[in-house]
C-alpha cells in the first residue's frame, strides 16, 4: 500500500518543541512513503478517456442487486450465518437470516468504514455483551477477518469523534483510541468536535508520528498545530484512492481552541479537492462531520466525492446509501457510538462498480486479544492516576444533605431493606471489582462506571457528591447502589428520626417528605442509569412495571 499525505509543515518546529525528542521530529516535505509491511503496488489507469476525476460508471443499488453466489462460487465460511436486516417497505426493516456479504466476488479494495465512537471503547456489558455492539475488541476481529482470512485489500477510514466528553480521562481514552486505530493499520482518520476540545498537547501526542508524511488523522478545515495532513492519497489493489475530511459549521462552533486552525468548510474543502485531483484518482471519499442537511450541502457543492461518509444522523445508520439528489454521490452513515462498521467494496464491473453491506459488532465476532491489553492498560491508568489524579472533586448534593448508607435504613425500614439485599442492586460494586465478562479486568477505578454502581454518584456527571462513594476502603458504606440512589442522601431524615439535631416536628414531617419516590416518578429515577446503551431491556413497554416487581418494597 502506498500513501501520499497533503501535510502543512509550517508549524513543525512549534509542534516538535511540544513534543521535544520524544518524536523524534525533523521538518519534511509532503512525499510518497509505503509501510514496512505493506507492498507498493503499481496503479492501473485511472480513468477513460470520457471521464472525469471524481466519476465512476453509474453506480447500482447495492444491497438491492446482492446476488446468490455463482455457480462453482463458494460462499465464504469465516464469519457464521447471522440475522441480517434488510430493507422492507422502505422504512422499516425484517431480519433475514443470511451470510455477510452474500454474492459478492472478491472486491479490488474494500473501504471499512467506522466513526463517533463517543467514548464507547467497549460495551458497557451491564446486560451482557451478548445485548450489546460495539466496541474495538469486536472491531478488530471484524477487520481481521477481512484482511486475513478472507485476503482482501481493506483501506480503514473512521470519520472521527473518539470521545464525548472532556477533561483527563477523556484525554486517556482519546489516546487509547488513537492507538488502537494506529495497530488496526487504519490509513486515514477524521477529527470531530469532541477531539479537539481536548487539550491540544494530549491530542498531539496520541496523533503524531514519527514519520510525519505518516500522520492519519486529517481535516481539509481543521489544521492541529499546522501539522496535521489535509488530505491522503491510498494507493492499494490497483487503485488509487483520495480522502479529506471536514468539519461543518455547526461542529466548529462547538471548538474554541486557538491551537488549531479552523477555516470555513467550503474554502478548506476547495484546496483539498484541487489538490486530490490532481491526483487523477480511481474514488474520492470525504469524511463529513456535519449533520444530515449539511452533509448532503457539502455533496452537492462538491459532487467530485463519490463517498460521502457522514457523522449525522441518530442511532443505527442506514441501511443502504443515500443517493445525494443531482450527483451520483453516495451518502454513508455511520451511526453513533462504534456500534457498526460499514463496508464498501470496490470492483472492476462497469455494471456494479461498488457495493455496500452495513454490519453491526455483536457478539459473532469475538475479543481480540491485542485490543483487550489495550483496553487493561486503559483501566490501569485510571487506577494510577485515582479521582484526584483525574481531576475529579466532589460535590456539594443540591439539597445540602449528606449520604449516610443503606445501613442506616435498615434499622427503621427491615422489609424494604430485605428486599434491596435480594436484588442485583446489593452487589452492584461488586460487579465492577469482578465482572461477570471480560473479568480479567476490573472497573471499579473507572468513573463512567463507579456512576451507576455505587452510592453517592451523579450518573450524568460522572462525578461523585460530597459524603459519596471514593473507593472500596475510604468508604465502605457507599458500596452498591443503594436506597439513597433513588431516594436521596438521607442525613437529615435520619437524624431527625433519631432525635439528634433539635429539628422541629415540621422540620422532621419535611425530611420523611422529601425522601418519598412516587412510583409515578420513578421510572425517571431509573433512566438516569438503566438508559437504552446499559438497559435496552428496560425500553420495552412493560419493562419498568416488570422490574418494579422484582424490588417492590
């Protein structure tokens, strides 16, 4: 494989002063350059002689025109039958049970396709891995099966938005991230909104290379200390293939960081296309981060990209591409959270030039093992580093109340306290400690985690109250989640029932008062954890009054 980088090299010597030698960085000029263990390979022609950079034959409907394989074809055996979604009456889908990639041929190249993970390196696993997709460990067994047992050419592309959040685990997740996309081979990497919210000194080091002509993470508008590449030319299978990536204007409002050199979409996208085609390239692809309307705006202002791969939309992505009305480009979802990776195959067939097939990560493809290390490394930095070390403090609880622990409840409400110790709840902790899957490695030092399973947690924060939960030995009776979780830090009302604090009778009637949850409000409570990506269980209808049953006191 070989690949050519569009760099700024203007701010180089700032970057590596950054960085001093740990880089070992040398100011270079943008050049062809292979990896060790790719081969270079020589480009067919890139086009005819009537058309243009940017044009293929007409392209078809790829999931519509799958065909059975033909005859004497054998259908690949590496991945197993799974359910399959495909298109029914045009909005909603049906599962069918087939193979992935049904009747395809070998394809020249095949573009693996992922984006806003969202900080999601894993699935959460509270209701098994089995209910849950996503995740690098699953992706990386994908795209292994791809490259290894079934021999194909695969370029890796990921639109961006590694995490959701900022501050110092964010940083440390970013960069475990950018480190697991560098060991999948990935040839070329969007930065979204979230990215580059994060410090600009973090971000630079889990990005640069050593090499660098050999940086993949790109944006045609978003320029990282004027360092980062443009764009990419990926030469591979015969094929030659330009990438850039964009931020719309919506995802640069969202940046205030003079660090990078952000410019309008539309101008940064005119240097990079003049420059991709004068590359005369087989395919351009762009990276989109933008919404669904200013995706298909960027298409249609440069209809030379015949991919477009967007971060807009909600939830699954499509299941077939959209065609862009007025140009023949292809609008590519690729959903939210890491939870699919679409593949685009490339063929010398003027009659079916590419073909799509979305793929969800479930739990058909196993862990990898290079990417489970990666993410116990992630988990033992956070223990290295503890709240304080994560720049987490905690805070005041709006009602000025303290967490007093569940046994304090016990000693006036035996039965409601009998049934919490029978319910999953109890040991809630103890499930981060050592986890029913994946329990080699433990949680309880991550505070994604820590928010929903222990006491005293804001779960929308992720940070810990005053009097909350700060580990397993500094505070015992904070373990699991327990009666306060849903009712409240109970201080004040244990203390008036116990006489202590000269409360007045209607002070006292006010501290029972506010520790009640009417069931009627309750389900709210139980959102706030139990959401769709920890609980899809929960979301269906009847599922709370199921589950209230299980823990009614």
């Amino acid at each position: 494989m070989r690949m050519v980088s569009g760099n700024s090299t203007v701010g180089l010597v700032t970057a590596c002063f950054i960085l001093g030698s740990v880089l070992g960085c040398s100011e270079t000029k943008p050049a062809s350059v292979s990896r060790a263990e790719d081969t270079q390979v020589e480009s067919s022609s890139h086009t005819t002689a009537n058309q243009q950079p940017g044009q293929l034959p007409a392209l078809q409907d790829d999931a519509a025109r799958l065909a059975k394989p033909a005859a004497g074809e054998a259908a690949s055996t590496d991945v197993r039958q799974v359910a399959h979604e495909e298109p029914s009456n045009g909005t909603s889908t049906v599962a069918i049970e087939r193979e992935l990639f049904q009747g395809w041929p070998k394809p020249d190249v095949a573009l693996f396709l992922t984006g806003e993970q969202h900080g999601y390196i894993e699935p959460c696993g509270c209701t098994g891995l089995a209910n849950q997709k996503g995740g690098l460990m699953r992706r990386q067994t994908f795209l292994n099966q791809l490259r290894d047992d079934r021999g194909w050419d695969v370029v890796a592309l990921d639109v961006g938005n590694q995490v959701r959040r900022f501050g110092r685990q964010a940083e440390i997740k970013f960069q475990t991230t950018a480190e697991g996309l560098r060991k999948m081979k990935y040839d070329a990497i969007g930065f979204g909104p979230d990215d580059l919210r994060l410090s600009i000194d973090e971000v630079f080091a889990a990005v640069a290379s050593e090499d660098p002509d050999n940086i993949k993470f790109l944006s045609s508008n978003a320029v990282l200390l004027d360092y980062t590449p443009r764009y990419r030319v990926i030469e591979t299978g015969g094929k030659k293939i330009g990438v850039t990536g964009v931020l719309c204007e919506k995802e640069l409002q969202r940046i205030s960081n003079s660090d990078v050199g952000l410019s309008d979409p539309v101008e940064g996208l005119k240097e990079s296309w003049q420059a991709l085609k004068a590359e005369n390239c087989d395919l351009y692809v762009l990276l989109c981060e933008g919404t669904l309307s200013e995706s298909r705006e960027i298409a249609r202002q440069f209809p030379g990209f015949q991919l477009v791969v967007t971060a807009g939309g909600a939830g699954e992505p499509e299941l077939k591409p959209e065609v862009i009305e007025g140009t023949q480009t292809r609008l590519i979802q690729v959903g939210t959270k890491g939870m699919y990776v679409g593949v685009v195959g490339l063929f010398n067939d003027p009659r079916n030039p590419i073909r799509y097939e979305r793929v969800a990560l479930d739990d058909r493809f196993k862990d990898s093992d290079e990417m489970f290390k990666l993410l116990a490394s992630y988990q033992q930095q956070l223990e290295t580093l503890g709240l304080s070390g994560l720049g987490i403090r905690p805070q005041p609880h709006p009602s000025g109340h303290k967490f007093v622990g569940s046994q304090s409840c016990a000693e006036c409400h035996e039965d409601a306290y009998e049934v919490w110790k029978g319910s999953k709840h109890s040991h809630a902790t103890e499930t981060l400690v050592h986890p029913p899957e994946r329990f080699q490695v433990s949680r309880h030092f991550d505070p994604e985690c820590l928010a929903c399973h222990v006491t005293g947690w804001n779960p929308a924060t992720y940070l810990p109250y005053e009097s909350g939960y700060l580990g397993l030995k500094e505070t015992p009776k904070m373990h699991n989640v327990s009666c306060e979780n849903c009712h409240g830090p109970g201080s004040a009302h244990v203390a008036s029932q116990n006489g202590d604090g000269n409360f007045t009778a209607e002070q006292t009637a006010l501290f029972t008062e506010q520790m009640k949850l009417p069931l009627d409000k309750a389900r709210d409570t139980c959102l706030k954890c139990h959401d769709l990506d920890n609980s899809p269980d929960f979301h269906v209808p009847g599922a709370f009054d199921k589950y209230w049953d299980q823990i009614a006191h």
